[in-house]
C-alpha cells in the first residue's frame, strides 16, 4: 500500500522541487471489499478493494461488527459471528477505522474500528432477500404520510404539503409548494401501492394527482394543450401560482424537466387506477412538448422555453437559449414515458421511445474525448461546453441512467447500438465514476483528466449523492439480469451494499441525501433535509420498485405480487396491463390473479394482461407474477 510519500508537483503534474509530502499523521477511513485471508494469529484480514487492491486490516479490543439493517428494523448484532464471517473468502464487507503512520520505510497500519456485513450469514447479501426492497419503500412512504400529514392521526390533505422537510421530516417554514417535489412523492406513493396493496399510499398518490390538476395545471383551450405551473406560494388561504422557475439555473423559463416530472406520479398513478383524467392530462402535456418545445428542424428537445411567447429561441433565456440536453431528451423515458407505455401497450408511446433513443445514441457519445456522454448542446448538437456550472463536467448519475433506460428499451425494441452504448458505459463508469476504494459512485466530476492525473478530479466535493447510487444499482442489476455477466452482478452488488449500509436513516427514516465518501452522512446545508427542491421520495422508492423487479424476476427468480385498482370502465377495452417493467419478451408470466381477494381466472398470462369484470365500482386487483 504506497500512502506513506507523496510528491508536490505543479500546474503539469511534474514534480516541483524540494516539496514532498509525507502522509505522517493518523486519520479515520473507509475501506470496502472482498476478504481474501484471515490471519487468526494476528486477528488481522486481508482485503482486497473492487479494482483488485490489497489492505491488510487489523482487529483491536473494540472492534465490533453489525450487519446491514432495514428501515424500521432494530440493529443487528454481528460481532458474535464476526470471525466466522472473516474466515470465509470472497466475504464482502465496509470497515471503518483508522490509519497509523509506520515507522520510517513501514507502511500504515489500519485498525479497525466497526464492520458492515452486507448480510447475516457468511456470503449473504440480505437486500436479494424477496422482501427486503418491498419492507423499505413501505417503511419510506408511511414516512412521508407522516411528515406531510400527521397521517393517520390526521387526514391527507396536500394542503399541508411543504416543499421543504428537516432531517426528521419536520416542516421548515417555508410556503412553497414545488409541483416537482408533490408529483415526486405521488410516485412514490403509487410504487408503494404497487408492492405492498396498502391503501393509505394510493389514497395519498390520488389526492396528490388531484391536487395538482386542480392547483398546478393549466388548460390552454386555445392551443388544446397542458402546462404546468413551477408551483404556489401559500400566504394562508391566499395562492400565488408561479408559472416560471424558481430555481436559479432556469429562473425566468419555462424548464422542460420540470413539465416532464409533473407527469411522473400521475402517470405511475395511472398504471394503477386507470383514470382518464389523468391520460388526458399527459397526453395534452406531450402535445406542449410537441408544439413548443420539439426542435421541427432538427433532431430531439429543447430544454427550455420562454414563458410569454413560449420559444425556445428567446433571447430573454440568456445561457438557456436554444439549447437541448440530457433532461429534455432522456428524462422523458423514466420520468413517465416507460410507464404510460406499460400502461397503454400503445404503440405510439413505444415509438417516442425509440425516438429518443435514438436521438440519445446518436448525439451522446463522446468516447473519443472522455470516458462519459456529453450531456449539453447547442441547437445544431454542438457541443455546450460553456454552459453555467456544467462547463465541461460530467454528472456520474447520468450515464449510468442512460445505461439503464438503454436496456429496458432493449427489451422492446432491440437494437446492437443500443446494447453496446449500454456495455460501454457500463465498462468505463467502475474506474472513471465509482468509489473503488470505499464503495459508492460519485457525484459530478471533470469530463477530462487534468496531465499528470489518472483520476478525474470532482468539481466541488467528493460526496455522494442518494439518487447516483440508484442509477448505479439499476443499471447494473438489470444488465446482469439480462446478460448474465458475473462483473454486472458485483458492480450491483456493491453499489446496494454501499447503498443499504450508509444511506438509509434508520433513526429518523428515510434515506439521507449525501454522505460522505466514507459513507458517514453529510448533514449540512439543504442536503440535511428529507424534502428539497431535489428530494421528494422520488428516487428512493423507484429504486425500491425496480429493484424488488429486476431481483426477484431476473436475478432470484421469485414470484412477486403486484396490486392495482382501476375504475369502472377506465381502462381501453378494460383491458389492465400488469406488466411491472419493459422486460424480455416471454420472462415472466401471471400465474395467480385475485380480483376483491377472490380468485379471477379471465387473464392472459403471457401478454400479462387481466380481462377486468363489469363492476360500478374500483376493483382491487391482485397479480402473482412469476419468472419463467
């Protein structure tokens, strides 16, 4: 391990004179990875990091060992089984503690402090256990019911909703209400309902849904079409609707990001209840993207329009004008685009898909200058190098979102560019975005390497971030699932580890925004909150949702039940689509359906498609679906 010496080197990363470096002073570090010996004489393990490096780790008197928990569930004790644990190879695990200076040429010391098993048993990884991602977005949504509406002591009333929440959910005193952040947390209601059948979440994704059509909707009888407003400002009964945004990097626009999240939890609302009103609500918001923001001449989105005349080409859009990115272009397909086709089965939402990739495949690459996609351009699909914060950085999340919406499009519409943009990125982000050392993935970093440099150095910290975890873990879980590549299954594996083991609070509930690289939380500033202009129960229970799917239907192979409950004559041909995400075609099949808890044969279950019965009444749908 060559920590001891370092040398000083200049603006070129050549060495300078007379300056060194010698690391001669103790600190506190995290060091995650497989056990490759255990020397019991010496109660000392080797370990050896996710990029093939070895550590030699000692035990002391106090070190103590717990395994990874749950929300909502009580510490688990490990230090009992910890010497089992390292005695088996291959064993994973986070160790924190501390480096000791060695004596002249001697290298540190590292003594141990604690443990974090990813599991209970030697080799477990307790989050492929079928229940533990259903448990935590439970465990998640019953925490914002609560936060937001001292639900059940009181009832759901979004009047109550505040963008703003402290760490244990407490309401800041704000009034501002971002249609965002609701349409964020309906999602992750309606993803509840969807594992569990609890009602409470539906009730809280249908109010929510309703809440926004009746306060933050606009219907342009003129044009035929939706927009949504930035949000409201409450000053008791009083509202101020803000049409434009609030947040500095769009303010004074109309952001395409922020109408395309509007949609987000209606639509996954939608997949389950099936109310019209909601479709027509997305589908005059997709004629706004098609009017005003789609560039007619060219390929894919702009991101931004002016709020008077509605042009993206306004010269009151200042560094926004005519210009197109990774939000305008990709986020339509996880944001709400995938689920109104699960829900529809239309081929014309499967054909804006395939648009869009497209559009992403052919003018993201960049692979001939930096190991991740280019992420701003131009209206000509030049590059925006200059662009705000961004400059010439990289989001680490972003690729890895790409890879894994590149594979769930693989599965309905296959295509070899979209396979090997999804591989690429997969290769490249473990060395170039990923934390090898600690385990985790990082948040933005420089596209390029600086001379003299063999990591990409971050732009402002070297924090991670909630949401790139989720990337991470989706990405890799349903590549491995797809193409059985034994690298996918460890990239996946650790990056849930990390997840599971530093991110969830289990004191308060919830999941932190950041923690720091060694996976201790970063409680300063706004990303101390639970709700933010960032944080909304969005990313955190869809990856709970999709996890439960890509691990118990590809990787694990468990059935699963999925709920739904449609209104009366609601669906076309009320016929409901069950499917719980784009997978291959023939991988998973219904093989129990209940309709009001009695047994219900009228399915197909290879369409995966439930014939509903005549009712007058929302029924409560429940499916079993099963890997084949």
């Amino acid at each position: 391990m060559e920590t001891d010496s370092l040398t000083a080197t200049g603006d070129k990363g050549q060495p300078t004179k007379g300056a060194s470096m010698k690391i001669d002073f103790t600190f506190s570090d995290t060091i995650s990875g497989y056990v490759v010996d255990f020397i019991k004489a010496e109660r000392a393990f080797i370990l050896e990091t996710s990029d093939g490096r070895q550590f030699k780790l000692y035990l002391i008197t106090s070190t103590f060992a717990r395994s990874v928990r749950n929300l909502n569930e009580p510490y688990q004790d490990a230090s009992g089984v910890m010497v089992e644990m390292l005695s088996q190879k291959g064993q994973y695990l986070h160790a924190y503690g501390s480096f000791y200076p060695g004596i002249e040429d001697h290298e540190p010391i590292f003594e141990v402090q604690w443990i974090i098993f990813p599991g209970q048993h030697p080799l477990e990884y307790r989050q492929e256990s079928q229940d533990w991602w259903i448990h935590q977005i439970s465990s998640i949504a019953s925490s914002y019911l609560k936060w937001q509406f001292n639900y059940p002591e009181e009832p759901i009333d979004y009047r109550k909703y505040r963008t703003m929440l402290h760490l244990a959910g407490a309401k800041k005193g704000d009034y501002l209400q971002e249609t965002d952040t609701i349409s964020r947390l309906i999602y992750g209601f309606a993803s509840a309902y969807m594992l569990t059948g609890n009602d409470a979440y539906l009730e809280g994704a249908e109010k929510g849904t309703e809440y926004l059509r009746e306060h933050m909707r606009f219907f342009d009888q003129d044009d035929d079409l939706i927009y949504w407003y930035h949000g409201l400002k409450l000053d008791g009964a009083k509202e101020t609707k803000l049409l434009t945004s609030e947040f500095g990097d769009d303010y004074y626009s109309i952001p395409m990001y922020e109408q395309i999240y509007a949609l987000a939890g209606p639509t996954q609302t939608f997949r389950i209840t099936g109310d019209k009103k909601i479709l027509f609500d997305i589908e005059k918001t997709i004629d706004l993207f098609e009017m005003y923001y789609k560039d007619k001449e060219g390929d894919g989105y702009f991101s931004h329009i002016d709020p008077i005349g509605l042009d993206p080409r306004d010269e009151s859009l200042a560094h926004n004008r005519a210009r197109k990115n990774w939000n305008s272009v990709g986020d339509h397909a996880p944001a709400y685009l995938i689920n109104l086709y699960l829900a529809t089965g239309e081929k014309k939402y499967a054909d804006f898909l395939e648009y869009t990739f497209d559009t992403i495949t052919k003018y993201f690459p960049d692979y001939e200058n930096s190991p991740f996609v280019q992420e701003k351009f131009m209206e000509d699909w030049s590059k925006d190098q200059s662009w705000g914060w961004q400059q010439n950085r990289a989001v680490v999340g972003h690729n890895l979102k790409i890879a894994w919406n590149l594979m769930r499009m693989q599965s309905l519409t296959p295509k070899q560019e979209y396979l090997d943009f999804a591989k690429k990125i997969a290769e490249l982000m473990p060395a170039a975005g990923s934390d090898q050392q600690r385990g985790g993935w990082y948040d933005v970093v420089e596209r390029t390497l600086q001379p003299g440099s063999k990591r990409h150095q971050f732009v402002w910290h070297d924090r991670k971030a909630w949401w790139q975890q989720e990337q991470a873990i989706l990405a890799y879980m349903i590549m491995y699932g797809l193409l059985d590549d034994k690298e996918y299954e460890k990239q996946a594996r650790e990056s849930a580890s990390f997840y599971n083991a530093f991110f969830l609070d289990t004191d308060d509930g919830g999941v932190y925004f950041n923690v720091f690289s060694n996976g201790m939380p970063y409680l300063l500033g706004n990303e101390r909150f639970k709700g933010s202009h960032s944080m909304s129960a969005y990313h955190s229970t869809e990856l709970c949702y999709l996890s439960t799917v890509y691990t118990n239907l590809l990787i694990t192979k468990q059935p699963t039940y999925f709920y739904f409950k449609p209104y009366p004559d609601s669906f076309k041909d009320n016929i409901l689509y069950v499917s719980p995400d784009i997978l291959p075609k023939g991988s998973i099949i219904i093989t129990e359906c209940f309709i009001d808890d009695e047994p219900y044969t009228n399915f197909d279950a290879e369409a995966l498609t439930v014939k509903l019965p005549d009712s007058e009444k929302q029924v409560r749908v429940k499916v079993l679906i099963t890997p084949v």
